[in-house]
C-alpha cells in the first residue's frame, strides 16, 4: 500500500467524532493542532470520524463546523467523512489479510477480560467456534517514537496490548485501523491530539510499517480534566462550550496549554495574530 495525496510541507488535522457537540477538552486538542499547523505554515484539515455509527448524533457534525468557526478555526481544503470511505478501508483490509497480517478471532469480551489479549486464536479458530472479530498480528518487542509534547516514548504492544481488534463483532471497521488509512491518505505529516490516545501510538505504528506508511510525527497533549479528576468527555456528559464569548473560551483553551491569557484582545482575529507566534516560539525547537 502506497500514500495516495500529495506529499511535502506539514499537514494537520483535527478528527472529531460526531457524538456530540466540542467541549473544553476537545477544544484544547483542537486549538494546539491548528496553532500548530499554522505556526509551521501549514495546512490544517479536518475529518469527521463518524465509523463509530452507534454513537453518532444527528447533525453534530454540522455543530462542530460552527463551534470551529465561531471562534475563527477554519480548516483547510473540504471535509472527509469516514463513512464515506468503507471501499478504502475493506481494500486494505484485504491488503493485510493477503500477507496474514490479520486473522479471525472467536473470543468473546468477557473471556478475555481486561489484560491483553493472550493470544488464543493466533494460531487458527478454536473447534466450534466462529470469527467473530479480526485482529492484527503485532511483532514482539518495544516500539519507540518521539513525542514532540513529551519527549521519546516506549511501547511494548505485544506484552502491553496484544494482537487488537481492526474490525470489530458488529462488523465495525475499529479505529485504529481507520485513522492510520485516513491519515495516509490525507497525507498527514503531524498529528496533534490528547494525550489519551498516547496509549494508541504503538498500535498505529505497527499497523503503519505493515502498510508502507511513514508514520507523522506525533504532539500529545494535556487532557481537561472535570471536578473528580476524569478527563472531560461526552461521554461523561461534558457541557459544550459557549460560542457567546468566543475570546474567553479560546483564552481558556489557550491557557490549559500552559500560556498566560491574553489581554486587551477584542477579536478572534486578534486572538490567533497574538497565539500563534507565541506557540512557534515556545515548539520551535520541539518540531522533529
């Protein structure tokens, strides 16, 4: 498998999952990808992850595209939908199926339990039972990487994760999968995102050498979290941000990422003029 969009110069992107409305915490990814993007000069896309079908919201894909440009966040070239690239996905499905990168597994969530998978269909299907998920067959040993947030990083996903799912039970392409595909395709050179998904990093490296990608260059960064220590969600009911007072929300954002607020600021135009020059001085030595 071969990239497919136009290479050279850095390529963002923001990928909301249209579950609900942007809060505090998926503001704060947003606005360090876009401030990192256009600091570099850059191209800041964005992608609706809606693969996830159970979980999409009616018309939230259209909220998130207001909320981003309520506060002066306009994204580059015209939106994806991950619904609307299932004939790429079960391509490259097959791709790795045909060099056995993936294979059927017959277990069931509650056998497996919460540690790593422990390898049980590997070798073939058990008697008597059936696919019902497909896993990726993950190489031994640490994956390492740099984080320009956080600095290098090491992942065992053998012993730490196990061979993952890639498509899962309900016949759902997983998203792991889907991303490294979409961010090869876009031609993604950076990716900005919370450090929740850190955890993802190995996995997607693994499935990216297995594909001939190179994989981007990756910034975790810092989660909100709510009143109880939790990291800020919808699916903790986070409230949406308000659009009312875009200044103070951005200002908010903005000093989450460790910055003083700025002052004497009136315009969303001003905001960005003041921000991004100040995030190129503070990364400019964290780029590879």
């Amino acid at each position: 498998m071969t990239r497919t969009s136009e290479q050279g110069g850095y390529v963002g992107r923001f990928a909301p999952s249209p579950s609900g409305p942007l809060h505090d915490g998926s503001l704060v990814a947003a606005m360090a990808g876009y401030l990192d993007a256009r600091a570099r000069n850059g191209r800041w896309l964005l992608r609706i992850e809606d693969i996830d079908t159970p979980r999409v919201v009616p018309n939230a894909d259209r909220v998130i595209m207001g909320q981003l440009d309520a506060l002066g966040m306009q994204w580059d070239g015209e939106p994806i939908w991950q619904s609307q690239r299932l004939a790429d996905y079960e391509a490259t499905f097959q791709y790795l199926l045909q060099r056995k990168f993936v294979y059927p597994c017959g277990c069931t969530r509650q056998e497996i339990g919460r540690g790593p998978y422990p390898g049980t269909c590997r070798n073939g299907l058990p008697a008597g039972r059936a696919a019902r998920a497909w896993r990726f067959r993950v190489h031994a040993g640490p994956v390492s990487f740099h984080d320009r947030w956080l600095g290098t990083q090491k992942q065992d996903v053998s012993r730490d994760i196990g061979d993952f799912i890639i498509k899962r039970a309900d016949g759902l392409w997983a998203y792991q999968l889907v991303v490294v595909i979409d961010d090869a395709w876009q031609g993604v050179t950076d990716i900005v995102r919370g450090v929740d998904l850190l955890s993802s990093t190995g996995r997607q490296i693994q499935l990216a050498e297995a594909l001939g990608y190179t994989y981007p260059r990756v910034m975790h960064v810092p989660l909100v979290l709510d009143e109880f220590g939790q990291k800020l969600s919808k699916q903790n009911h986070a409230q949406p941000f308000s659009c009312d007072q875009p200044i103070a929300t951005l200002n908010r954002a903005w000093q989450r990422l460790g910055f003083e607020p700025l002052s004497g600021i009136t315009t969303v135009q001003a905001f960005w003029a003041h921000a991004i020059p100040l995030w190129a001085a503070r990364f400019q030595h964290l780029i590879y």
